[in-house]
C-alpha cells in the first residue's frame, strides 16, 4: 500500500521535526504515480518555523486530501496551537479516518489535547515530559525513541521522528521498503563526540 | 565564536541534505544575538526541492552577508547546477573566505566542479562514486560518513549531513556546545529494521 501522508505545519514548527519525517516518507513512495506526500496548515499563506525557515504549504486544513498517516511536528509553536481549536477539532476529525497518527517531539501535546491520545501511552521531548502529563490524561514514557499504543504513534525530540517514520513506513508497506528507504537516505548515523571520547 | 552560516539551495535540492545541518547550526546557534544561519538561492523565488517542498531563501548569492561555514546540499538539481556558472563562480569566491567549505550527498559534485575540492579526498551518496570521480580531479572515499581535507568536508548521502554539522559545530564553538547541541535535537539514533532482525 502507497499511503498518503499528511504534515501539519504552524508558525514555530521545529523545522526537523518535520522534513525527518517529510523526506522518509516521500523517499518510500518516490516511485507512486501521483503525490503522497502533502505539507499541510491552516491557511495558504508562508509558514515561519521555530529556526527561521520558511516553507509553503501544499494545502489547507479545509483542502487537504484523504489521509492514511497523520504528522504532527513540535516546536516552540505547539503553545499557542493548543489553544487553536480549529486544529484540534480537524486532527480529531481526521484521526478517525487515518490508519497511524503520530507526532514528533512536543507535537504529542496536540494528539493529547485533542483527546486523540487520551489514556495512551506517549512520549515528547526529554525536557516536556512533565509539561504533557500536564496538558491531559495519558501515560508519559521517559526514555523511550518512540511508543505505539494502538494507532497513536509518539517519538521522541526532533531527530526521533526520522526513526518512527522509518518504522511506519515498514509497517504500511513492508521491511523490506523501509530498509531500502534507510539506504536511500545513507542513515547509518554516527554521531560525534561520544560522551566517553 | 558563533559562526555565520550559509545553506545554499535550488530546484531540486534535497531536503534533509540541508535541513539537517540547517537544524544543526540554528540550535547550536539559537542563543546568538543576530541570526546566524541563512538560506541563500540565486535568487528570492520560492525554491522547489527534490520531493516537492517548497522553501524561500533569505537571501541572494548577491545580498548574502560575509559567511564563516558553507554548506552545498546534494539532490538532483546537482546535476542542473553543475553547469551554472554563476553559482560556481560564487561558491568558489565565498570558499576563499569561508573557515570550512562542506557539501552533503551529491553536492559534493558542485565543490568539485568550483574547484574547490580539487586533489582533494572528498566523498558523497553511495550511489555516486563514480560519477563524482568523472566530475573533476579528487579522490573519492566510499564507506565514510564524511571526510575532512583541509577546510573542505564533504558528507555521505543525506542523513550523513547531520553527523558533519555537529562535527563542525564541535570545531567551531567546542566540544561542549556540540554535545549540548546534540542533547536538544534528542540525537540518539535508532533505526529500527536493522539488516540482522
């Protein structure tokens, strides 16, 4: 199955956040005959994100296509966002209809605000943990590069969306897409400047 | 000292080629009291990037400010890029400057060209050895995350840009601030669907 993945974006999204997961996932369907990879916000004007980059969205909340996996970044903008009920109400309406719902870093906020991950199993950024266990009802996990609990998927900060999109993409459409996907991407990471070096 | 940094960019530039180090070098930077990290295309039109996402530069090869680190990404507007000589005129001139030159992925074609990574050992994507070595005179590495040859380093494919951009941060601002750098984007990778499970 090729799914069609949508990205939200709002001023102050964490910029890797979101293009970890944008270029797995479009790296995985490169060769599907239309687009399936959709960048997502509330309106069609410039998105500022929490760096500084600034990137157009391909849609709106009101025009996006049928979605099969939701991405939901974090950022210095997730503050604001939770109280944007016009987001939430839309991530709740089309959580129904998706088949895996995630978010990276303090994007879990939003998937707990809007009762998507109520009582779930969740994890954020290292430095939010508490921050969402107070933002509603759910089970924050420390330590953790991502958690399944059910179809809610949560990674950790930043850089920990690219692992969890890599393990949806083997999930939806095989291992064996998902490691020809990790070679595409060369991700072999090698960190530098170990703490015991 | 905190670094003034240049991403450049084009049609068909890839994203995590440059969004990586452009996360990188933002939070390593996100205390300084100017903006430090600046995207830069021949001109200010919307870039269209090898997936689809459209980003808008913050400057011109013109208006660009006085740059202490380059950054060259890879994708297949390399291909296009490689024969635009005002770009490589320009790269060459801000290399002459520049404390450290780097490329990710393919672009490491664009340094070779520009004369930049002449007799230089240098690598790229796995799947463009070859085609570096038929692009001027340089020796090419395969199998290394990325390669340091004077101020020249260049990355392996894509991912592999995040590796060198902490390396950098690391000679530029210290070990320290490249560690802490590391700890906020949560840099601890996992990739699931290792070749041996």
């Amino acid at each position: 199955m090729i799914p069609n993945v949508g990205i939200v974006v709002f001023d102050g999204a964490e910029e890797l956040d979101f293009v970890g997961p944008w270029e797995v996932f479009a790296m995985a369907t490169r060769d599907a005959p239309t687009k399936s990879v959709h960048l997502i916000a509330e309106d069609a004007a410039p998105v500022t994100c929490a760096k500084g980059l600034r990137v157009l969205p391909d849609c709106t909340l009101s025009t996006a296509p049928r979605l099969d996996i939701l991405v939901v970044p974090g950022g210095r903008g997730v503050r604001r966002e939770l109280e944007n009920q016009a987001l939430l109400g839309w991530l709740a309406r089309r959580a129904e209809d998706a088949v895996w719902v995630t978010s990276v870093c303090t994007g879990a906020g939003l998937l707990v605000r809007a009762g998507i991950a109520t009582h779930k199993r969740v994890t954020t950024h290292w430095s939010w943990l508490e921050t969402l266990r107070g933002i509603g009802s759910c089970e924050v996990l420390a330590g953790v590069r991502y958690v399944r609990d059910g179809k809610v998927v949560t990674a950790a900060g930043v850089s920990a969306g690219i692992d969890m999109s890599l393990w949806i993409v083997g999930q939806v459409m095989g291992i064996d897409a998902a490691r020809e996907t990790r070679h595409m991407l060369e991700y072999d990471p090698a960190p530098p400047y170990a703490a015991d070096v």
